[in-house]
C-alpha cells in the first residue's frame, strides 16, 4: 500500500509539473479554462468537464473531432475543429522530414504535452509506435499544435489549440491516465473507400478502418495492438502467455463476440456500398497535394483577408505553398469519362 500511494504522490507531481510546467511567468496560456459555451454544451450532452477524452483527425477533410465520455458510458462527438494547417501527401508518414503527418492510432499522456511549445501549445502524437517501429518508420516531434504552420503537425491556430489543451488537461486531471488519437487519410466512408481503391496505400487503409468501424459500432475507444505488421484491435490472446508483437505473427486471439458482430455488421454494409458505388462508374481518384492542405474556412480567410488576419490567429507563421494558385479549387485530370477501375488524379493547389 505504502509503495502504491508514493506512486500516486509521484503521478501527482509529475502530472503537476507537466501541466502547470516551467512557463514564461505570467503567461497562463496553459491554465486557460474550458470555454463556457464548450462546457455548457456538455453539460447538455450528459457530460462532465473532467470526463475522458477521445481525439480523431481527418487529413482530406481537415478536421479534428474531440470525443466525449457522456453518462451512458460510451464516447459522444463533443465538437469538430477545422485544422488549419497538415503538411505532405494523404499516406503514413515514411521517414524523418519526410513533412507527412503521421496517420494511425497514438496515445498521448500528460508528459506528451507541452505547456512551453514553440507553437503556442502542444499534444505529442507519439509517433513512432510500436507498428511504425515495425515499419521502419522514423520520425519526432509530431504535434497537435497551435500556429498556422506544418512540417508534419496538425496546426489548429492558438485558439484550437488552446481549447484542445484545455480539454485534455482537465480529462488528465479527472483521472485519464492517457488518451487515445486516431490519425486517418480521411472518414472512413465507402465513398472515399471506393475513390482511393487505386492507391498504394489502400491496404494499410483498410487496416485503418477495422479500427474506426470498432469505435463507431461500440462507441468506445478500442484495445489497440499491433502483430503481424499491422493493427489489431479488442483483441486478447487466447494463450495468456503469448503478447502481440508488431513484427511477429500475430498469435491466436478472441475478439469479443457482441463487438466482433457489430464490427462485422458494419463492414458488410459499407463493401456492399463500395461495390456498388464501383458498379455504378465511381472513378477511382489520386489526390496529389502541393504540401498538405487547409480547411476551406482558412482558405476563405486567405481569400477575403490575406495572410495578415490568419496570422493575428496564430503565434506562428502562415505557411502557404505556390500563392499564385494556392486558392484554386481542386482541377480533375484527365478530362471525359474513366474506367472505374483506373485511377485519374486530383490536383489540389491548397496550402
């Protein structure tokens, strides 16, 4: 008992020196409160300020998702954020200044966030984890970060991340030993499902989505491990001494059956969709970006005001790539009708 209460004591301070950290003296960016209207519009969705947290971001979309324990027990959208700024290509991040945005499943914990950040205030995704390890994937200092500016990051302005921060803080303090991230190319649609089919990244995608179809049938975070180089997830071994090791076999495992079925429920409905998207002519789609992209409602910004109203945004600069065409709405090549199962490519000239 006496060795499980020091640890507590030491969680405490270390929790405590993280959160309240070595920050510039009268600078309280990192003890901002939640805003009243975030917290009364939990209140109305049967949530608490210190309940746990979920996050889920979107590259093509450029959106952010801040999920919410409610009094049920499951998971509940509490609000989507536009993301200012990702940097590279739609795809995993490969290698160290590569400029991509990591996509998979990460964990963040209070020593992950960075009161002191050059970006205004910081989540470390974490990346690599363990099937990034696997992969050979290489990379630091992936951020959900304040600015407007990218070189592999989610930069959501200093207000989002303000808020972001706010939000994982006082989960953390509420008693959410850590919470979970889920980076993806983009929603998990049949749709976009049937558009990217082409793309050499579609298997790690679908891998992806097993566990996005496992958070949205149970509405709860799911149990995320990683054999066999790729993810897997509510999964427990049915030999209780074998463990999952991402670059091994995976062992035998049970899913849990009520989940399995749901997630199964699921997958069956959206491949029909996407098989019968294929059968009606849906093009099979590439979208090359220039260096990532920006919600449309900071390209409006662009638009209407120029850099200088985004940068009184942000602590940091307004990154934007080719200016001369970095407005210009998504062009489709080749012109006329394409077989559905050859890829054509979208050009998108966003920031």
């Amino acid at each position: 008992m006496r060795m499980n209460s020091a640890r507590g004591v030491l969680s405490g301070v270390i929790l405590a020196a993280t959160l309240a950290g070595c920050v510039t003296v009268g600078d309280p960016r990192h003890l901002k409160p939640v805003p009243p209207k975030l917290v009364a519009s939990m209140q109305a969705n049967g949530m608490t300020v210190s309940d746990p947290i979920l996050i889920r971001v979107f590259k093509k979309e450029a959106e952010l998702e801040v999920w919410k324990r409610d009094r049920t027990g499951q998971y509940a959208l509490l609000k989507t954020y536009p993301v200012c700024r990702w940097s590279g290509q739609l795809g995993p991040k490969m290698q160290e200044g590569d400029r991509q945005t990591p996509e998979g499943f990460y964990t963040v914990r209070a020593g992950q966030m960075n009161p002191n950040s050059a970006y205004y205030l910081s989540l470390d995704l974490g990346f690599p984890n363990a099937l990034d390890w696997a992969l050979g994937r290489t990379g630091s200092a992936l951020m959900i970060h304040g600015a407007c500016s990218s070189s592999g990051c989610f930069a959501m302005t200093d207000d989002g991340a303000a808020e972001l921060f706010a939000l994982a803080r006082e989960a953390i303090k509420g008693g959410q030993e850590a919470f979970q991230v889920q980076s993806f190319p983009f929603r998990m649609t049949p749709e976009n499902l049937a558009e990217h089919r082409a793309s050499p990244h579609i298997a790690f995608w679908r891998n992806l989505k097993e566990g996005s179809d496992h958070f949205e049938a149970a509405r709860q975070p799911p149990k995320v491990a990683s054999c066999g180089r790729r993810y897997v997830f509510n999964a427990s071994s049915n030999n209780p001494g074998a463990r999952f090791d991402a670059g091994a076999a995976c062992p035998v495992y049970t899913v849990e059956a009520g989940t399995a079925m749901m997630v199964a429920a699921k997958q069956a409905r959206d491949e029909a969709q996407v098989r019968d998207l294929v059968a009606a002519g849906r093009t099979a789609v590439s979208y090359t970006y220039v260096d990532g992209s920006m919600h449309p409602s900071f390209r409006e910004i662009l638009r209407r005001s120029g850099s200088a109203r985004l940068q009184a945004l942000t602590s940091g600069t307004v990154e934007v790539s080719r200016p001369e065409t970095a407005l210009a709405e998504p062009k489709v090549t080749p012109a006329g009708p394409t077989p559905a199962w050859t890829s054509s490519t979208v050009q998108n000239d966003g920031t």
